[in-house]
C-alpha cells in the first residue's frame, strides 16, 4: 500500500466493466476487479465487492449476461459477458463519460 | 398498518431467499478463493492471504444489502409508504371505508361468481385433451329435427368412416340394481362401445379402460367406474380392481377406475361394453347415441360429408328405404350449453354487469363525497406546496387501496356464492362444466377489481385537486350547489335508473313464474310422489313375467296403509315422451308420427285425467285380449285433420310399436278405444304432441315410473312403499324418488331459472341503490347545514325543512325513474325470450317497479331530512362561523 490510492470516481464503475469486458471477453467476477485493479496500476481503491451488485445492475440493463463457467480454483462461477446491446453501449457510456469530463474541464478552467 | 407491512415484507423476504441469494453467497465464496490464491502466490500466508482478500473485498454484508437492493425493487418502498399514508387514511375513517368496500364487495363478489358460471360453461375448453375435436353424430331426418341411431348404421360408419373419425362410440344410458349385503341400490351407467373412452381421451386411474374385444358377443362381464362411484358406492375400496360386485345379479369385474373429474358430475357411475345381439341389429330402430372424436385436421362438415357418402353408397347397393337424411356432426363444445341455457346465463350476466356499475357508481359517489369534506385539509396541503400531481396520486393510492379491499372481499363473497349455488348449479349445468374459483376466475376478478379502482378512483381524485383552493380556504364553499353537487346528483339518478331496470327486469320473471306454476298441467299434481323402477333382464326375461310383476306390484302398493292410488306408466306425467312411433291409417300415406307412452290402468285415475270420450285403459286389457289404445285430444285434432276421422273412437289402425328388450319392432292393428285431456308433456310455450297411451300389459317395457297418490305425509309412506316393493321382488331398488311438483319445477326449470338468479341480483341492486341514495341525501344535508339554521333561525318550521330536504330526494328518483324506464323499453326485445305471457311492458311490473324505487328513495332522504330538522341553528351557525 505504498501508492498514493483514490476511490472509483462515481458512476464510473459500470464503464469500467463495460470496457473490461469488451477488451477481455468473458470473465469472472473476481477477474473483472482484479483486471480493473491491475490497468490502474494498483492506483484505485476499488473494495473488489461492489462489482457484485455493478454486474446485477448491468445485467438487469440487459448489457452484460452470465454464463456458468468452472473458476480456477474449480468451483462453479459466473461468468460475464457483453451482449449485444451492450456492446452498442460502451461507445454510448464512453462518448457520455467524455462529454461530462470535457464539461467539467471547461468548467474548471473558466471559473 | 403495521401488521399489513410487516405481512408484505415476510413476504418479500421469502422470494429474496432462495436461488438468488445462494448464487451469490457462491460468487462471494469462489471470489474470496480466487483472491487468496493470488496472494498466497505473492508470498503471503495462507493466514495472512485469508485476511488480505477479505479485505480487499470490502464489507461484505454491506455489498450484500446492495446487491439485494439492486435486485429487488425499488419502487416498491415508494409504493409501500403511499399504501401506509392510504391505509391510514382510511382506519381514519372506518364507517366510510366499510361501506365503500362492502359495496363494492357486492359487486365484485356477483359478478366474479358469474364469471365463473360463464368461464366454466361458455368460455372454458371442455376438459378433456383437444376437446374440439369431440363431436356428436346425429341423423336428421327433417331440418331441425335431429335422431338416434340404429346399430347397423353405427356399424356402417364405423368400419367406412375411419378416415375422419379417430374412434367413434355409441351409447346407450342404463340403470341397474347393484345388490350387497345391504340390499338393493339402483346405479345409473351407461352400455358403451369399447371405442368411448378412446373418444374422450380418457385413461383409467386404477387399472385400465376397455380394450376392442369387449364389446364382443362373449366377451366376460366386466365394468369401468366413476372416480366418484367408486369413492361413494364402494367407499373408494383400495382392492376395488378385485371386487366383483353384482349388477342385475350378474357379477361384473371392475377392470377400471376413471380419474376424478368431469365424469364425476354426471349421474352416470359406471360404462359397460355394449355388445349388440342380433335382434339389436336391425335398421328401423333408431336408439344409439354417437359421440366421435375426429382425426387431426377434419371439420365437422367434412366428417357428415362423408357419412352422407357412406350413406348414398350403401344405398345403392342394399337398397335402404329411400332415405335422404342428412348428418349433423356437431361439436360436443356447443351442445353441452343449448341455446337455451347459454341465453339464460348471458341474461344473467348482463344483470350482474349491472350491479357492478351501480356498485361502481356508489363508490364514485362516496369517495365524491369524501373528497368534497377534504377540501380544507387538500387546500392546505396544496398551499403549503404539495404539488397537484402529488396530492393526485395520494388521493389515488387511497381509492386504489379501497377498491383492491372491495375486490379481495369481493372474491370472499363469490367464494361464498359458489358454495352456496353449487347444488343448484351441478343440477342445471352440464356436467362438464366445473365451477370453480380457479385462476382464470380469480385474474377476471382481478381484472374487474382494477377496473373499479380506476372507474371509481381516478374521477373523484382529479375533481378534488382541480377545486379552487382560495375558495376552500376562505370558507366560503357551502351549500349543495356547484358542479360538485351536479355531477352527484347525476351519478344517483343514474343508479336509480340502471336499479329500475334490473328490479323491473325481475318483477317480470317473478310474474311470468307465477304465471307458470299456474299452468293448467292436465294433470292433479298434489300428494303424488314418483319414483323409477327398473327390471333386470335375467329375472324377467320375457314381457308376460313384467306384466305378472307389474300388476302384482299395482295390488300390493294400493294395499299400502297411506297410498290412495298407484299408477304405472313408461314416462313420468308433465315429462317428454322420448318414445316416438308412427300410426299407419289405411288410405294415409304417410305415417302419423305420435309420442308412445305405455301405463297401466291406475295412471290416469291417480293423476285425476279424465277421458273425454269411450274409456280408459282397465285390467281387462291384457296380453290375451285385442290390442287397444287411449289417444290424447292433440291427436284426436291431429287424426281429425288429416284423416278426417271426427270421431276416433272405435277406429282400427296399424301403431309400430318397440319390443321388450329385444330391439325390434311390431306393427299390430290397435283400436282406439277412448280420448283423454291432454296432459302437459313439453315446456310451456309449446303445443300439446299428439300421444298414444298403450296398456303396459300389452306392450310391457322394462323401464317403468311408479306415480302414487298419498295421504297428507308423502315423506312417512315410503318406507311402507319400498317395503312393499321389497315383499315382491327383494332385489328391486327404487330410485329417482321425487314429489309430483318437483317433477313439474324441472319441466319448467327453463323458464324459472333466470327469474331466481335475477331476482337475486335486483335484491343487491336495490340495496345499493338505497346505500347511495342516502350517502349523497346525507352528505347533502351535511353541507347545507348553515343553510337550514339560517332558514330556521329566519322561522321555517321542521316540516317545512323535511319537505324540502325530501323533494330534493323525490326529484332525483323521478329523473333516475324516467330514465329506467327508458332502459326498459329498450331491452324489451331480450327480455321478451324469457317470458311466459307476460308482456315486457307488463304494466303491473313497472308500476312496482317504480313504486319501489320511489319509496326506497322516500326512506333515504328521510333518515337525513329529519336530522337536518331537529338540528339546533344557534349550535349550526356557531360552529360553522
């Protein structure tokens, strides 16, 4: 812990997966925070849990669906991927993110 | 309230645990694993790798509650807290809300059971699988007209016909007496092809159906029984497939038991094969009823098509009697319910609909109302900031909440109809209709329940918030004027026009009823009670043996201390004669075709029908002395016309007439020897067929009803009557016992039916009408308090305000009378189907109608109108300043 940490910046959570899983195809709970972690740099305080209920609300959006797959500790585990529609939304939630920071950069600088 | 959320939130409990709660207790328990695999790889301990993926992980019960959140639903706390703020409301006001929801209880609960008389008779598929495809094969020698069937032809269609029809049976009903230690009890059955139960789909529960050998000559005695014969007759004998139970004094094995169910409703107990004996098989005798199921993808029309074929081919090569019936095929779906019935019941229904809208029109006008004594506390709410879509959906939520109770409580009392009528169903309903509160009965309750909600909900929400909140706050609202007041004062009036109908509606079934039971029958119905007999084959093999027992029975039954009078006859009195025949007249082509009816020579003494001219049947006439025979004046009008023999009696004629058992027919010259008045044997409205009556000693049937004339207690002389029957012939049941007005009620159930049910719902109709009227009477009287203590303060008398306070009443009556009228005239035309000469502008029916209504309306502003007269101006205006 000898980085300077910051919490996931607010909604961002769900972007986040999105991309993860974009970029790596199906995978486990456990792995999409691990793999948010690592891109990091370790430099994210992320409490590996709270993918848990990121990935229900995802799914109850209808942008990511569960598969059941044997984890590598052979257990019986989820596994998440995009579905069709969400792979139309992450260029959505991306193009979102952009927006708001591009303002939010505006903001900063004229006020 | 507490009680109610603490219910719905166990509730919700119990569907979060379960599957998605143990999923991700797993998906919790692999990602700790997995996490701690990683930093036993880093190096850590396996100790220190447990606590660096926990606390990696984060709180775990904390991210549980927020995966339970994100599954459950959110709104629902919204929901929650608006039922609470509505349920509140209401406990608030506990008089109101129990009448709201009792009268929409009344509605619902008519309607929902109703419902499920229509969904189980019109509606529902009949239950047996692909039950479209089950029909009835009829002959129909003349358009309208339909027969039976005779064996050979059956045959014929059977062995030809299989390219439409998967299984085709014939049946014939039977009664037998089933003889144990206990004695004799008559058991209705029917004699079916083994192909029957092929045709509707049934399996045996308990052993197995017939197989194609059964109704084979030779075949062994065997039985299927009804689910509930077996449980009833055999008090449901787990070794029942071992029993051999003795059946005429055959023993028959039971091969089979049927699943409970449809087959449970009809009177029949048990099947056994119908194996035909040659005397059977001939073409004149037309006795078969052909149920068929048909082959995937062929139409009614198409499978007569082809037996018509059948028909024309044999025709040509046999050379059947130039026949050109046609064949009707007819979905088993539409006979069960006849037009009649189907008539009946949408009558009724319509009624029903009826008292929802006046339930529905009740509520509307006390949630009005309510809301109208809010409009301080809504002013308030408003000025303070509530938004006017927030204050809707509070006053919403708080109808919606009421209606639902309504409608729950509705269901109860459709529950409670349902057991109440169910005797009275199971009698005039077929016996495949099963009338339940199941689901599909339970989601039109639903249905209507929301549909009240919102009828009855939403008007009086949006009229409350869009009221003006400085009038209300000033105070200066009062009096019954305003469009407030209107539009009450139309919803009554309403009610009182839609309850008119309904209440007129049934004063004319009521009328056309009493018209009916005093239908002259022709017949002296008073203390004679009926009974059937039936007499095994084996025991009484030929005629002569029934003849000797028939008139030996006579003797001993009018030996009975009690019984004044005994008669035999083939068909009850007042009942359809099933048995058609044909009279040749020499220099007639055509034959008279007639209504058969064998009696014995008590029957027309003990029913008190007199012979018009010659005389009746005696004792002399028997199997050695010339055939005879009595005609009714029907047929004596009928020879006259086409005959031209004014005067029958003496004349000689040729009458084909059936065999004992065996199916063959006889065509003997007879003589008539007497006329007698005619006796009703069809339903009112219908003219008097012409009959023959026979000696039952000359032409004897197995099958005979016992028609005896007792003293005063009918109840006390049958057990001497069925001793009497048991000196005879011990292993003789009686059955169908049933009093001689009984017997009328059914030939004239069509017609009384509707008139009970509707009677039924006007009673509830008047009731809510009365409700209303004095919910807004009071209500009025509530808001033009000021108004009276000022006109009493200025000197009116307490007459002078019960009068004003009743005109008003009396005016709304009047304008709701006038419109019921008009509904009336307008539904002339349905109700005309069902009424035995009463006209449906019968003058007296109205004239009550409307008489009662205005009373009802009289009684409502009277109760209000003498409170606002005895009320204290100086307190009024004091506490109203």
């Amino acid at each position: 812990m000898s980085k300077p940490q910051s919490e996931v910046p607010y909604g961002t959570l769900d972007l986040l997966i999105l991309k993860t899983l974009e970029a790596m195809g199906p995978l486990h709970g456990y792995a999409i925070a691990r793999r948010i972690e690592q891109v990091s740099g370790d430099s994210l305080q992320l409490s590996q849990g709270s993918v848990h209920p990121a990935l229900i609300r995802l799914e109850q959006e209808g942008w990511i669906r569960t598969d059941w797959g044997i984890s590598e500790t052979n257990r019986k585990v989820k596994f998440y991927s995009l579905t069709r529609a969400g792979k139309k939304q992450v260029p959505v939630e991306v193009a979102n993110w952009e927006k708001a920071t591009a303002l939010v950069a505006r903001l900063l600088e004229s006020l | 309230m507490t009680t109610v959320r603490g219910a719905v939130e166990r509730l919700l409990a119990l569907v979060r645990r379960g599957r998605l709660e143990r999923e991700l207790e797993d998906e919790i328990v692999a990602h700790l694993e997995l996490a701690e695999r990683d930093a036993v790889a880093r190096g850590l301990s396996p100790e220190e790798a447990r606590h660096a993926a926990r606390r990696r992980f984060g709180g775990i019960e904390q991210m549980k509650e927020e995966h339970r959140d994100r599954r459950s639903f959110r709104w629902m706390e919204t929901l929650m807290s608006d039922l609470r703020y509505g349920l509140a409301s209401l406990g608030r006001a506990p008089g109101f809300t129990a009448v709201v929801v009792s009268v929409l209880a009344l509605g619902v609960g008519a309607n929902v059971a109703m419902f499920s008389v229509v969904d189980a008779v019109l509606l529902k598929p009949l239950p047996f699988p692909q039950p479209d495809r089950i029909v009835r094969v009829w002959e129909a020698p003349l358009p309208g007209v339909v027969n039976a069937t005779s064996a050979p032809d059956f045959l014929d269609w059977k062995r030809l016909a299989n390219s439409v029809f998967k299984a085709l049976s014939a049946e014939q009903p039977i009664s037998v007496a089933l003889t144990d230690k206990n004695g004799a009890t008559r058991l209705s059955g029917k004699a079916v092809t083994a192909d029957y139960f092929q045709v509707f789909a049934t399996k045996a529960q308990l052993g197995r159906t017939f197989t194609p050998e059964e109704d084979r000559p030779g075949a062994a005695a065997a039985i299927v029984l009804s689910h509930a014969a077996w449980q009833g007759d055999f008090g449901g004998d787990p070794d029942i497939l071992r029993r051999h139970p003795i059946l005429d004094g055959v023993p028959h094995q039971v091969i089979g038991v049927l699943p409970p169910g449809a087959f449970d409703r009809d009177e029949t107990r048990f099947w056994k094969p119908l194996v035909f004996t040659p005397d059977q098989q001939v073409r004149d005798i037309h006795w078969l009823t052909v149920y068929g199921r048909l082959r995937g993808g062929v139409t009614a029309a198409r499978a007569a098509e082809r037996i018509e074929a059948i028909y024309a081919a044999l025709a040509q090569t046999r050379s059947i009697n130039d026949r050109k019936w046609t064949i009707v095929v007819e979905p088993l779906a539409r006979l069960v319910a006849g037009a009649g019935l189907e008539r009946s019941i949408y009558v009724a229904f319509g009624a029903v609909a009826l008292v929802l809208l006046i339930a529905c029109a009740n509520a509307v006008n006390l949630l009005l109302a309510k809301a109208a004594s809010r409009r301080r506390e809504l002013a308030v709410r408003s000025a303070l900031g509530a938004s006017r879509g927030r204050l809707v959906a509070q006053l919403l939520t708080e109808s919606m909440v009421l209606c639902l109770l309504g409608g729950v409580a509705g269901i109860a009392v459709a529950g409670l109809l349902i057991r109440a009528a169910k005797p009275l169903l199971a009698e005039s309903l077929p016996f495949t209709a099963d009338v339940n509160l199941d689901l599909r009965v339970l989601s039109f309750a639903g249905a209507i329940a929301l549909g009240v909600a919102l009828l009855a909900g939403t008007f009086p929400a949006l009229r409350a918030s869009f009221s003006d909140v400085a009038e209300s706050l000033s105070g200066s609202f009062r009096g019954s004027s305003g469009a407030h007041a209107r539009l009450r004062r139309a919803i009554v009036t309403g009610e009182v026009a839609l309850s008119l109908v309904l209440v007129s509606g049934a004063l004319l079934l009521f009328r056309s009823l009493l018209k009916l039971q005093q239908l002259d029958t022709g017949v002296r119905l008073e203390n004679v009670v009926t009974m059937s007999l039936d007499l095994p084959a084996g025991t009484y093999p030929t005629p002569q043996k029934a003849a000797v027992f028939y008139r030996a029975m006579a003797q001993r039954l009018e030996a009975v201390p009690g019984v004044s009078q005994v008669g035999l006859a083939t068909h009850l009195p007042l009942r359809w004669i099933s048995n058609g025949e044909g009279i040749i007249i020499s220099g007639i082509r055509d034959p008279v075709m007639v209504r058969f009816k064998r009696v014995d020579p008590g029957y027309f003494r003990t029913l008190g029908i007199p012979v018009v001219a010659g005389r009746g049947i005696t004792g002399q006439d028997s199997d050695g002395t010339p055939r005879v025979m009595v005609i009714n004046q029907a047929l004596a009008g009928r020879l006259a016309e086409v005959a031209r023999m004014t005067d029958p009696v003496g004349k000689v004629v040729r009458v084909s007439t059936p065999g004992y058992v065996e199916k063959r027919e006889f065509i003997p010259e007879v003589e008539i020897v007497g006329v007698i008045r005619s006796e009703r044997v069809s339903s009112p409205g219908d003219r008097d067929p012409p009959v023959v009556y026979v000696p039952l000693a000359q032409a004897p049937s197995p099958q005979v009803k016992l028609v005896i004339r007792t003293g005063a207690e009918m109840a006390a002389v049958m057990p001497a009557i069925r001793e009497a029957v048991r000196d005879i012939d011990p292993n003789l049941p009686l059955g169908d016992v049933a009093t001689m007005e009984q017997v009328r009620d059914r030939t004239l159930s069509g017609a009384s039916r509707p008139a009970e049910l509707i009677g039924a719902f006007a009673a509830i109709a008047v009731l809510l009408a009365a409700i209303g009227l004095y919910g807004v009477l009071s209500h009025t009287v509530t808001l033009q308090r000021r108004e009276i203590g000022i006109r009493m303060a200025l000197g009116a008398r307490v007459p002078d305000v019960l009068l004003h306070v009743l005109r008003n009443a009396l005016g709304m009556v009047a304008v709701g009378l006038a419109f019921g009228l008009l509904g009336t005239f307008a539904l002339t035309r349905v109700m005309k189907n069902l009424l035995f000469e009463v006209s449906p502008l019968d003058p007296v029916a109205l004239t009550i109608g409307c008489a009662s209504m205005a009373l009802i309306g009289l009684l409502a502003g009277f109760l209000p109108a003498r409170r606002a007269a005895s009320l204290d101006p100086v307190e009024t205006l004091r506490e109203e300043g």
